[in-house]
C-alpha cells in the first residue's frame, strides 16, 4: 500500500491525488497486530503526522474481522440486527459498528456518484411515514426519486407530533411527553425544503431542461418550493413545474408518483426496521439512518433496475438504477470496489446538511439524554 495523501485534515497535503503526494512521506517501519498481522508505518515529511495502512482502511482500530458484504446484504435484505449477530457470531453492537462504518462508505460513494450526473428526467417528491422509539414519535423519510429511473437521490429525516385517532389514556400520555419533546412546527415543512435544494446539485434552471417535480397534495410542499430561492426564480420564469397527484389514487405504474410509491414498498420489504407490526422497530434514529444509507446504495447501484423472463438468456448485464439514471457503469464499479476496503474521510467529501449529520450520528432520538458516540476518527 502506498499513501496518496496525508490523513491529517489540517495538512497541505491531505487533499493531493495520485502521486502527488510522492516523495513526502516515508516508512518508518511496522507494528503487529492481532487482527491482520503485520502493519507497515509511515511519516508525514510535511506536518510531521504518523499513520499507518491500517489508517486508511475501512476496519481502522476494529478489533476483529467481519465480512462487510455479508452485512450488506444481511440489512438490505430484511435482516435485523439481532439475526446478523448470530449469524456472523459477533454481538448486536459490532455489527451496528460495521453498519456506521459502512454507511459512511456509503454517503461517499453516493454523494461522489451523485456530482458525475445530471438530470434527464422528471422528479418524484414524497414522504414514507414510519417511527422511532416508539409510535409517540413518528417520523418521515422525505424521499427524492427519479421518475422513471427510481433512482433515489436524496433523502431527509424529521421526527413528527403523534396525530390520529387515541384513547383519553393515549392524549394524556402524549401530552406528558411533549413537557419534554415536542417537534418544531414546521419541521417537515423544514426538512423538504433541505431535500429540494439537493436538486441544484444535479440540475441547472439556465443551461438544463425544463424540470417538473411530481408530488401529493400535502400542503406543507408548495410552501417548501417557495422557500428555495432558484426554484422560486425558475417557476416564474417557466422552468420549473410542481405538479400534484392525489394520495388517494391507485398506486399503479400509470401513477406518476409510482417511483416513490415502489420505493416505500421497497423500504418496507428490505429494512427490518420498516416492517409493520413486528417487534423490529427502530429504537435510535441516528442508528436507523445508518441502515437506510446501506439501503440507498443497495437500491441504487446494486439491485437490477428490472427482472424480466428474459434474464437468463440476455447475455447483456442487467442494468441498475444509477445506469437508468444516467450515472456511468465503470464509476459505478469502480465504487463498488473500493467501499468494503478503504476509510473515506469527511474532510474529503461534498456531503448533503442531511447526509452530513447521517454521518456524524447527529439526529436525535426523542428522549435520549445524550448524544450518540462518535469515534474521532469518523469526525477528522
């Protein structure tokens, strides 16, 4: 392994590529371990830093290998924590560390992927209601889709006021929990206004096509629009379309909103935690982010796009829904490969408010008195 950068985010060279950094650091030998053996050491000429290989890996200062893949593949495909444990031999937490550790990779490679593209399609806005905790915090995934691609481009949290039918009992027992929690009013109105300045990300008002952005009627979006100053500009000058579906209508490949409407069923499918009437909930909210980050990569540049009767006799790859979308194939694996190997650093990336705060755990879970851990090395 040679080191292409310093790992020291207040270094010079801490962003240099390829060779760059040649000729500025030196080996200054190894130390063993219990875990892989022999680990080579290095020095940073320029600040003075020491590191190692094992700074750069994505199991930097885990104690004990576990398969990433199998992770993966486990969380994505309705497995809880529990059952990961038992099946890998490990506890509940270790896997929940892979899972943060890997969620990060995956924030990386998505938002890296995200910058190659730009957009061709029409968008598909809309909210997948679930909770945490307990059913007195409900909270939406607010979900941005291509519409024909189902491409997921973005996703934010927040955590909502119980509302619905309840028992006197149930009123009194919200009440008393709101002494102490209580959502923001316009929090969801808030939290959509974050996921559509994503969209400036990958489209352009002055050099892209006309954009039209689908969603239900819920009143909370329109004001949310307004609130993006480029996409306010862009629908007074004809650019920029919102356009509404009813809830209510048949959630059929004909409805526009079918790409977010797939996605939920997807999310209910795939994610333990989504799972109606089960005992699999999510009991940490900055937990539950990290598992869906899994899944947003999992749907995104992994699962077929389509599996038709024709599968085993098409010699053609099938394709994903990154490729549908218009992101290339060869950066897609490229990605792929790297993100069970390498630590991505967050000094390094152009990450999302939302997807930033995935990363650094920092969504609250509604009555927990403290802050989630983060290891130092996720935060430099």
């Amino acid at each position: 392994m040679i080191p292409t950068f310093c790992p020291n985010p207040h270094c010079a060279h801490h962003h240099d590529r390829g060779d760059q950094y040649w000729g500025l650091w030196i080996p200054t030998g190894y130390y063993d371990t219990l875990v892989v053996g022999a680990v080579r050491r290095f020095k940073c000429l320029a600040c003075g830093k020491g590191f190692s290989e094992r700074t750069f890996s994505i199991d930097y200062y885990t104690k004990r290998t576990i398969d990433y893949h199998e992770v993966h593949r486990a969380i994505s495909q309705s497995e809880s924590l529990s059952s990961v444990a038992r099946h890998l031999g490990c506890s509940s937490d270790s896997v929940q560390n892979r899972v943060d550790r890997l969620a990060r990779n995956c924030l990386s490679l998505h938002s890296g992927l995200l910058s190659t593209m730009r957009l061709a399609e029409p968008l598909v806005a809309d909210g997948f209601e679930s909770f945490d905790r307990s059913q007195y915090f409900p909270n939406n995934v607010n979900l941005l889709l291509g519409k024909q691609s189902q491409f997921l481009i973005g996703v934010t949290h927040v955590t909502l006021r119980r509302k619905g039918r309840m028992t006197p009992a149930q009123r009194r027992r919200r009440a008393a929990i709101e002494k102490r929690f209580k959502p923001r009013p316009k929090a969801l109105e808030d939290s959509f206004t974050r996921l559509l300045a994503g969209i400036l990300s990958i489209w352009s008002s002055e050099h892209d096509d006309k954009l039209t952005l689908w969603t239900d009627e819920h009143q909370a979006y329109p004001r949310a629009i307004a609130r993006v100053p480029e996409l306010r500009d862009a629908t007074r000058a004809g650019r920029f379309e919102h356009r509404t579906v009813s809830s209510k209508a048949a959630r059929t490949v004909t409805n526009p909103l079918f790409s977010a409407n797939y996605y939920d069923r997807e999310l209910r499918k795939d994610l333990a935690a989504f799972r109606r009437e089960s005992t699999c909930f999510t009991r940490n909210a900055a937990n539950g982010l990290s598992r869906l980050a899994l899944h947003l990569v999992y749907h995104n540049y992994q699962k077929p796009y389509r599996v038709n009767a024709n599968a085993l006799t098409t010699p053609e790859p099938m394709r994903t829904h990154a490729e549908v979308a218009g992101i290339d194939a060869e950066r897609i694996a490229s990605g792929l490969g790297w993100i069970y190997l390498r630590r991505p650093f967050i000094s390094k990336q152009g990450l999302s408010i939302d997807n930033r705060r995935i990363w650094m755990k920092g969504t609250p879970t509604p009555l927990k008195d403290s802050g989630d851990y983060l290891p130092r090395y996720a935060a430099g």
